[in-house]
C-alpha cells in the first residue's frame, strides 16, 4: 500500500513537472517573439527581457511621447 501511494505521489510530480516545462517554454517562445519584433536588440548572451527593455527605454528617450509604463 506505502509503495503505491509513493508510485501515485512521483506519478502527479512528474506531471507537475511536466506542465511546468511546457508552460516555461511557452513563456520563453513568447519572450522570443517580442525580443524578435524588437528587432532583435541586445548582445550575445544578455537576458531577452532586459534587451527589450532597454530597446524601450532608447525609443522613449527619443520620442518622449511614447509611454512604456
């Protein structure tokens, strides 16, 4: 009976983890559609988000109307 529970416990985990990974990717595959539509800003290596976000802050300094907040 213990070794059927712990079978049922790892069994939800695993799908647990699972859905993380597919529900991570999926954030990551988004992040890569915005960074791409952006241009393509930033270094080797630098972080998608932070790329975007000082793409951002570049076009704001040059067009002050635009309002990212």
């Amino acid at each position: 009976m213990h070794l059927l529970r712990e079978r049922q416990r790892a069994a939800a985990e695993i799908r647990r983890l699972r859905q993380w990974k597919t529900d991570t990717l999926d954030l990551l595959n988004k992040w890569t559609d915005v960074w791409e539509q952006a241009g393509r800003p930033g270094t080797p290596g630098q972080p998608l988000h932070e790329a975007v976000l000082h793409e951002l802050q570049r076009l704001q300094q040059h067009q002050p109307s635009l309002n990212f907040e």
